[in-house]
C-alpha cells in the first residue's frame, strides 16, 4: 500500500512494515503515486506538474519533468507500459517507460482549471476522460481510441437524443469486461450513476440513495465486473465532510444496493482485490 500527502511525504506499507518512506521535493500539491512492479519504482505527481519517479531499494528519487501548466490527471495503462496524462494547457500526452512522449494531442478547447479523471479499457486500446472542457466548466466525457500508438478522439459522451449531460463528481471507472464506463450525473434532480458504452452512448443510470446534496468521489468495479462500489461524500455547514460506500450488483436489467458503510471523514482512495 502506498500512501502520498499533499505535502510530497510518501510512505510504502508491505504486510504492516513500512518499507519506504521518503520526503518528494518541496510541492505543495502531490496528487498521484502508482507503483510500478517491473521497474520497482513508484512514480508521483503533482497538480503543480511535477513528475518524479522513487526507487523503492535506495529510496532514491529521479526527477523525471515538469509540466509547465500543471498536471489535470494521471492513469497508467493496464500493462504498464504507457502512461496517460492531462495537463493544464488541454493536452492529452502518453509517455513511455523511459519518459519519451509516445503521444500529444489537444483534448481541450481551453485551459482545465479543474481535476481530470481517466480511465483506461482493460485491453488498453481505449481510454475515458472525464473533465471541463470547454468554457462552460461542465464536465463532460471523451473516448479515446489507439492506433498504432496514435490516439484520436473517438467518441464523446451524449444523451440519445444528442441533449447535455449533466456530470458531476470525480468517479470515473471502465468494468473490466468493457461493457459499460460508470460516471455520475444529476438526472431528475437526484445523483444517478450514469453508464456509457464505448461509443459514448448513454446506456441507463442508477439512482443512489443519498442525500441531494452528495458528490460521486470514487467509482470502481469488481474484477467480474458484477459489483459497483460507489463512495458519495457529503458536507453540511460547519462540519467536516462525511463519506458513504455503496455496494450495487445488477440483475434483470436493475440494480440492487447491497451493502453501505458510513465514514465520520473522507474516504481518499479505494481499490478491489486484483484477484477477485
């Protein structure tokens, strides 16, 4: 397990011994830490644009570049061998192992104040973007496709009837069987998580028992791709914000809530067994 503070202290938990446990040059906004099995690295990233990479036996930590408008959003391929980033100037950029850029190409009529979510097919031949991009700062989704290590834009997220959506929140997460990519949207004035084929194509919504006032935080699918865990955060006047987990399975075409779990503070990451 691998835990990263805004503030660039990265810590590496193996059955319960920290085993890495390092200070990242001075940033005030370390967002992004992935570990990287073959290379035995951990790479980590900042809002700032910041790209630095932790050699897990030494401790010792490499500079890789800076972004200079800042990074939106990082997600490494399912493989590993290619990383995707979205930076602050509206470029979709993919980098290689050894840092080449692999890939650049503008998926923003202007800069992206906010954060991006991504997230790649499990073949790695697609991937989702979730973001503002364009002036109007509502999020919407893309799909990306890859050719021959040439990327265009595939698709983009649309109603059938080609009307606006209405995405909100940061959970973003494609099933590992590549049916559906799960978002979140205000539908009928109540928080849905909404469901997108490849094509962009809306594809049905579940209504989430929650307070109006929730946010989508974090979506993730089960490796049989049959459960949905979603975790809602909410926050009234003068407090703290609270987190809510959510458990959904479907069956006949409708979703069933199997499980909640509440939380006093917020939840920060969440990952299924890579086995089950």
């Amino acid at each position: 397990m691998w835990c990263l503070s805004s503030a660039g202290y990265l810590v590496g938990v193996v059955d319960g011994d920290v085993v890495v446990e390092v200070d990242l040059p001075s940033q005030p906004d370390w967002t992004w830490c992935a570990y990287h099995a073959e290379l035995d690295i951990v790479v980590c990233a900042s809002q700032s644009g910041a790209l630095v990479s932790v050699h897990c036996p030494d401790q010792h930590v490499d500079v890789i570049g800076h972004f200079d408008f800042g990074i939106r959003g990082m997600r490494w391929s399912p493989n590993d061998e290619q990383v995707a980033l979205v930076t602050g100037d509206g470029q979709f950029l993919t980098l290689s192992t050894t840092w080449n850029v692999m890939h650049e190409s503008p998926c923003s009529s202007c800069a992206i104040d906010g954060l991006v979510q991504l997230s790649w097919r499990a073949d790695g031949k697609f991937v989702s973007i979730q973001g503002p991009f364009s002036l109007h700062a509502t999020l919407s989704l893309q799909v990306w496709a890859v050719d021959n290590a040439v990327w265009t834009l595939h698709a983009q997220g649309r109603h059938e009837d080609k009307s606006e959506l209405a995405l909100q929140g940061q959970g973003l997460h494609w099933s590992p069987n590549h049916a559906l990519i799960a978002s979140s949207e205000v539908f009928k004035n109540q928080l849905h998580v909404a469901f997108f084929e490849t094509n962009g194509l809306r594809h049905g919504e579940m209504a989430l028992s929650v307070d109006a006032s929730a946010s989508v935080t974090h979506l993730s699918w089960n490796l049989a791709s049959d459960v949905l865990a979603v975790v809602t955060s909410t926050s009234s006047s003068g407090s703290s914000p609270s987190s809510t987990l959510q458990l959904w399975t479907r069956r006949n075409y409708y979703w069933y809530l199997k499980h909640t779990r509440e939380y006093e503070s917020p939840v920060s990451a969440l990952q299924w067994d890579l086995e089950q």
